[in-house]
C-alpha cells in the first residue's frame, strides 16, 4: 500500500517552514514499514485524484494574491475532496482560507467569516480533543488556534506544528487509515520513534513554560 500525501503550492506557502509537516507525516509512516510518496502541486498543477493528506500551508499576502486563481480553479476538487474524508492540514492563512471570506482568493469549506483581533506573537498551548498542542502563534485571525472539520485539521500554530506534537501527527494517520478501511500497522522503528520522542520532550520543555506565562 502506497499512501499519497500532497503539498499545495510549496513554492508559495512554505512560509514557515510549513512542508516539513509533510516530511514528518512520511517518516512516522516509514516507521511502520508504510510507503508515502509526496506530490508538490505548484501553481497549473492539478491534486492526484487517489490523495490520502493535503497540505495547504501558509503564506504571504502577496503569495494569495498571485495563487487566486489557481486556488478557485482547485476550489471544487478540495472541497470534494475534504467532505469525502480526505485528510488535511492548513496553517495560518491556509486555516483561514477554509473560511468563507469576502476576500479572494478562499475555499469556503466553513460557512463563516473570519473577524480580526490585535495580532497574538507568543507561544501558546492549543487543545483538541483533550489534548494540547504546543507552537508558535503569529496571528490577527480571532479563530480557534486548533480546529478539526471532518478530517482536516486547521490551526493557527507555526512550527512546523506536527514536529513538535506527535500526537497530532498520529491523529492525521489514523483518519488515512481509517477512510482507507485498513487497519494501521505497527511502529516497526521503535528505537528510532523513541530518540525522536525524547527530542520533542527536550524542545517542551523548553518552549511550554514560555506558553503557560
């Protein structure tokens, strides 16, 4: 089994490094002897119709304005694509333009407008489903700093966000798997998952007593 994972537009919203999140889904799959190929669709491009995760990640106002119209000529194909259950994630202007919003370009994949607030830079602790996640925050949006709409989870946090919270990361691949209909294997790398996890906790340790001032 082969899963598809596919970044939208990398060359322009990878502001913050946003990709990586993609890289971290593939190796957590390797880990559990899962093949993940990943799919740059930049701009002409089109989404692979077998896509099990897009990634729809943040980026300049400059960088919306010049993907206006290839994001409203995808617009069909992802909201097609996330009501079927179709995995995602989308950070900060990408978690915006879920949102049905009077300026363009937008998905509308949530029937609401996005309201502005005084810009939040800080580090803060999100939760979803009862558990916190923890990322840098860099944002005017007055959203919820995670979100999940069907399988696409929307969040506000930088990071990259699935770095530093592996949790999230299995979250997303178990819905892969879930909408797949097969049953999620193993971790097989237990040694390495175990290093990576031991450098996360480094990094909360530094990062959450900033986020809980």
């Amino acid at each position: 089994m082969i899963i598809q994972l596919v970044a939208l537009f990398p060359d322009h919203l990878n502001l913050n490094g946003d990709l990586a999140n993609i890289r971290v889904l593939q190796k957590r799959l390797a880990w559990r002897g899962v093949t993940a190929t990943v799919s740059l669709v930049d701009k002409n491009g089109t989404i692979p119709t077998d896509a099990d995760f897009i990634l729809l990640g943040h980026g300049s106002d400059a960088a919306w304005v010049d993907l206006a119209k290839d994001l409203e000529r995808l617009r069909p194909k992802l909201i097609n694509a996330f009501v079927s259950g179709v995995a995602g994630l989308a950070v900060a202007s990408g978690y915006e333009r879920l949102f049905d919003q009077n300026e363009t370009p937008t998905i509308g994949l949530i029937q609401a407008k996005v309201l502005r607030t005084e810009r939040t830079s800080r580090f803060v602790l999100a939760t979803l489903d009862g558990q916190e996640a923890l990322g840098y925050l860099n944002s005017d949006a007055q959203l919820e700093p995670l979100m999940r709409i069907k399988n696409v989870i929307g969040t506000l946090l930088h990071g990259p966000v699935l770095a530093k919270n592996a949790w999230l990361a299995e979250l997303i691949i178990e819905a892969i798997f879930e909408r797949r209909k097969v049953s999620l294997p193993p971790v097989q790398a237990i040694e390495k998952a175990d290093q990576v996890a031991g450098l996360i906790s480094k990094v909360w340790e530094l990062e959450e007593p900033l986020a809980r001032e």
